[in-house]
C-alpha cells in the first residue's frame, strides 16, 4: 500500500514551478483565482456609470454651458430627453396643493384618486402643540408646490378615525391604485422635528413616486431650505398660520 509523503512546501500560494508540480499531482490544492480582475472590472463599471450618469443633476441652463465639452450630438440627444421629462412632468403636475379632506368623501378624494397619481395623506394633530404635525404641515405645502404630479391631502386625525391616538400623530399614508403602500406614524423615522424637505423627498423616492434622477430632488438637495421651519422645530409658530391651519377644518 502506497504511503503518504510529506512533501516541503513552503508556501502552497506561491506562484513556483515546484507548486506547479504539486498541483498536477494533486500533492496541494488548485490557486484560488485572483480577486483582481473581478475588482479591476468592478471599478472599470462603476467609472462608466459614473461617466454615463454625468449630465444626470443638471438643468437645461447648465446643459447650455456644456456645449464646448460635451459631444454635441450626445448633449443634444440628452437635451431633447430632459425637456420630454419636463413635459410629462408639466402635464401630470394637476395638485399644486395641500386638499383639505373630509371624511364622507375621503373614498372619492383618497382611495379612488390613488388610481391615477400617488396621494399622500397628513393625518395631523388635533393639538397646536404638536410641534411635528405642525412642522409636517408647512413642508407639506411646499412638497405640494414643488411636485404637482402627486397629490398631498390632510385631514384631521380623530375627524378621519374616531378614537386616533394623539400620540401616533402625525401619521402620513401613502396611497396608489387603492391601496395604502406606506404609513409613516410619526415623524420619529424621518428625523423627528430636524425632518426636512430632502427626507420626504427621499421618502417619494422610496415608495416609487419619484425617481432618484427626477431633476426637481437633485436641484433641491443643492441647498438645506429649511431656515423658513426653524421657528416651528422650536414651538414659535406665527399666529396666522395657525389661524388658517384651524380654518381648514372648520
């Protein structure tokens, strides 16, 4: 009966005619394959996407001062492909506003309007001390300037389900083809009273109602906007905001 040698090998990695031998007999195992092309083709994608992705965040000004250093036949082809976006975008944009709701027509203005757009419901606080309902209101109305493709709705929270918990306000529903695909209570996920415009955003992006590359996010991540909120994060709410937020549900 054969019996096993022990062979020297100093290093059954090393690339040596002696481990060649080895392996073809089976004395070592195979090399495993080197990492390096699989990280080298990695990197080389990664670059092409990121070459690819270049004109992705600019607006058609910016497209303009590109003339010089882009090919032109691709920076018109691009062109023509951002201005189609802007006027889909143009045509479906029908809300431009926060819709105050009321409970009998909630099916109608909700559930059913959910078939043809992504409709968000504010489930607000029935208390002026709610620092984050209240905060989630003013974002709300800018939300709803900023993206008129998607309708934004608010309503009372104990008007809409009888016994709503305050606690859980505010609460925002997500609708589309007449399901309710998300539901945020409270803001704690978002940041709290810090939520910005760029977490709904991010928000939108996340249930599919915006795209990530949807040039109205890109252009509004280039600046916080958010020094017009920091009198609500700290409780001190104009007194006519207040009154007109109380009018809508009367």
């Amino acid at each position: 009966m054969d019996m096993p040698m022990n062979v020297p090998v100093d290093d059954p990695n090393a690339d040596t005619e002696w481990n060649d031998i080895l392996r073809k007999h089976g004395v070592i195992p195979e090399r495993p394959p080197s990492p390096t092309p699989l990280i080298q083709e990695a990197l080389t994608e990664a670059r092409k996407q990121v070459h690819e992705n270049r004109l992705e965040d600019k607006d058609l000004d910016e497209l303009k001062e590109l003339e010089d250093e882009e090919d032109e036949a691709f920076l018109e082809q691009y062109r023509k492909q951002r201005m189609a976006e802007l006027s889909t975008i143009a045509i479906a944009s029908v809300f431009n506003r926060v819709y105050p709701l009321q409970k009998p027509d909630y099916s109608k203005d909700v559930t059913e309007a959910s078939n043809k757009a992504f409709v968000l419901v504010h489930l607000t606080s029935s208390l002026g001390t709610n620092i984050e309902s209240r905060l989630l209101t003013e974002l709300w109305r800018e939300m709803a300037r900023e993206f008129g493709d998607v309708k934004f709705c608010e309503i009372r929270a104990d008007m809409c389900i009888e016994g709503y918990p305050e606690r859980n306000t505010p609460t925002i529903l997500v609708y589309r083809d007449g399901d309710i695909k998300k539901q945020v209570v409270t803001l704690k996920e978002l940041g709290g009273e810090q939520t910005t415009i760029n977490d709904l955003q991010n928000l939108l992006v996340g249930v599919g109602a915006l795209k990530a590359t949807d040039h109205r996010v890109v252009s509004s991540t280039r600046g916080d906007g958010e020094k017009a909120y920091s009198s609500i994060r700290t409780g001190r709410l104009n007194a006519a905001t207040a009154e007109d937020d109380h009018d809508d549900w009367d």
